[in-house]
C-alpha cells in the first residue's frame, strides 16, 4: 500500500474521522473502520494467504485440468482423443439445432403477435364511430352553442 493515500490502515485525521462518523451513524461502521485501522495492513497478507489456499484446495477442480493427460497407453489415448472429437461434433450440431428452433419459435411468436394486433386494430375500427364531418355551409364548432 501507498503511505501517502489519505485512507489508509494507520492514525491519520481522515481515519479517525470516518470512525467517529461511523460510530456516530451505525455502530458497526464505526467498529469496521477501527478494524481496519488496527489490522488493515495485514489485509495483503490475508488476500495472499486466501488465494493460495483457494488454489490449491479448489485448482484441481478445473474443468481441464487433467482432460488431456496422457495416460501412457496409446490405444486409449487415441480411443479418447476420438470419442472427445465426436462428442465436440455432437455439440456443434446440438448449438446448431438450438439456435434454429430458437428462430422459428421466435418467426412464430412474431406472427402470434401480428394476428393478435390485427384483430385488436379490427375491432377497435368496428367500435370507434366515423369521424363527423362538419356542417354545410362552412358552421364550425362554435355554432353549436
């Protein structure tokens, strides 16, 4: 960390401040920030220390990790690479069959649309009544009244 940024784990003005004010509004604001000013400069160490562990407890779970070991026997090595070649092909033809049912549900969804917006158009021209032309004679509106 940088020892001239204006937060940071150590008793500085701004650190203080931002306790008392956090102590002041919510009581757990106040306690997080005097944990950090206490135990914040470990917290690189901690992160370091996390990730490591995460690694190597979670690193051997990776989709990959060991898909293309050699095994040693090549007859089952060629066996694999083959079965892992038709099962990719599969799946390109699956994507494919997926992505053309998407678009035909998608053209149909569109056209249930379209007849439903046609017989709301329909019917509201059925109820609305013709617009009323004005009188003969050039009257306006204003001679109604």
């Amino acid at each position: 960390m940088t020892k001239t940024a204006l937060i940071r784990p150590a008793w500085t003005p701004a650190t203080i401040a931002l306790m008392v004010v956090g102590f002041m509004v919510f009581w757990p604001l106040g306690l997080a920030m005097l944990a950090y000013i206490l135990w914040g400069d470990r917290l690189e160490d901690f992160k370091g220390d996390w990730s490591r562990t995460r690694e190597s407890f979670f690193g051997s779970c990776r989709k990959g990790a060991h898909m293309h070991a050699r095994t040693g026997n090549v007859a089952f090595d060629d066996w694999r690479a083959k079965e892992l070649e038709r099962l990719a092909e599969e799946r390109r033809k699956l994507d494919e069959m997926r992505e053309e049912f998407d678009d035909y549900a998608r053209e149909l969804r569109r056209a249930k649309d379209q007849q439903e917006f046609d017989r709301f158009m329909a019917e509201r021209s059925k109820s609305t009544p013709a617009p009323r032309k004005g009188k003969k004679g050039g009257e306006g509106l204003l001679d109604d009244v």
